[in-house]
C-alpha cells in the first residue's frame, strides 16, 4: 500500500507541547493504521514521529472459577515466535462497550461464560509509539461449552490455582502485560481486603 497524506495532514496541530505539521499514512489493515509525522519538538525543533494506531480497544478478563483457579489460555504469538500463556483476551470495536467485547472473546476462545463482571484496570501500551489503550475485568466463570476461536488462533485452556497463576508471573512462565496487570490487581485487592480484615500474613 502507497503512502497516503490526510485531506488535513498540511494542518498545523498541537499535541501538548509537541506541533504536528503533517501526517501521512503508510500502511493499514483491518486492526492497525501506522502514520508517520513531522512534527516540531517541545524544544521547537523539526523531527518524526511514527505512530500505530490501533482500531480496538484492548480487553482482557481474569476468570475465576468456585475452586479459586484461574483461566489461562495458551498460544504460539506469532510476533514474538513463542508459546504465551494469558488471560483470556482480545480486541472491542468502537461503539461496543468492552464488557461486552471481553465477553464476547472469553466464550470464543474459551466457551466459558461468568458474571459477576467488573473492571479493574485501564491501562495504555508501549504509548511512545502507540496509542493502544483498553480495560481489564474479573469475573466468575458460570458455565462451560466449546469453544469458537478464529482461524488464527490454536489455543489451549488451563484451570490454574490463583497462587500459582502468581507464581508464573515470577518464574516469567507468564509475560503477557494484560495478564500480568489483571491478575497483579486481582492480588492487590485481596491483600489489601485481608489487611483491612486484621489477617496475618
């Protein structure tokens, strides 16, 4: 795809102390867009600046069942060329609530379906080059069907313990940064129920 300029790219606009002159578009596809920019620096001095804009919002669940373990999905990421284990994850189109996104992705991936949904985190991503942004819940896990992934996904379901989820953070069998917020959040709200309750360590 050849690059394209904006119909406004020739437009001055502010971002923060930073000054876009212009914005050409270089590449796109169904889920990415990146610009390249020039811009004038905070300290007034012409540059670049590249951008990947993501049409998604990122959404991300922590599943619970009624024996405390957590659901885990496992899959080769093709960008990194390695196996990942993670929470249940994906992508929520503009105008979808992203509850309703990170519902719709935990039953394709993995059948299940839970209630009790609520957020826990917003975050942004790797936000010197992209404006990736989204939210993360927890939820308890209700039911269990087949499952519906897409074609590009060969994924693998596991019931884990929530401590040994945590243990997976630290012996860095877990690296994903969505799984790694939602279930480190989910860790913090129960030590920090249990100190508002006078238990011991």
């Amino acid at each position: 795809m050849g690059a394209m300029t904006e119909p406004n790219a020739q437009s001055s606009v502010a971002a923060g102390p930073w000054r876009r002159r212009s914005r050409t578009q270089v590449y796109a596809n169904a889920w990415i867009t990146v610009w390249h920019d020039e811009v004038d620096r905070p300290d007034g001095s012409p540059g670049i600046y590249g951008v990947v804009h993501f049409a998604n919002e990122a959404v991300g669940v922590v599943v619970l069942d009624d024996d405390d373990r957590v659901l885990l999905v496992g899959q080769h990421r093709y960008t990194l060329d390695r196996y990942s284990w993670e929470i249940p994850e994906g992508g929520s189109p503009s105008g979808e609530p992203a509850v309703e996104g990170a519902k719709r992705e935990l039953l394709e991936e993995t059948g299940v379906t839970a209630d009790g949904w609520r957020p826990i985190r917003r975050f942004t991503l790797s936000n010197s080059i992209s404006d990736e942004s989204g939210v993360l819940f927890a939820a308890r896990a209700r039911s269990h069907e087949a499952p519906s992934p897409d074609p590009t996904e060969d994924l693998a379901i596991r019931w884990v313990p929530f401590d040994d989820a945590i243990a997976m953070i630290d012996r860095a069998e877990i690296v994903d940064a969505m799984s790694i917020m939602a279930l480190q959040a989910v860790a913090l709200e129960r030590a920090r129920d249990a100190g508002s309750r006078g238990d011991a360590p």
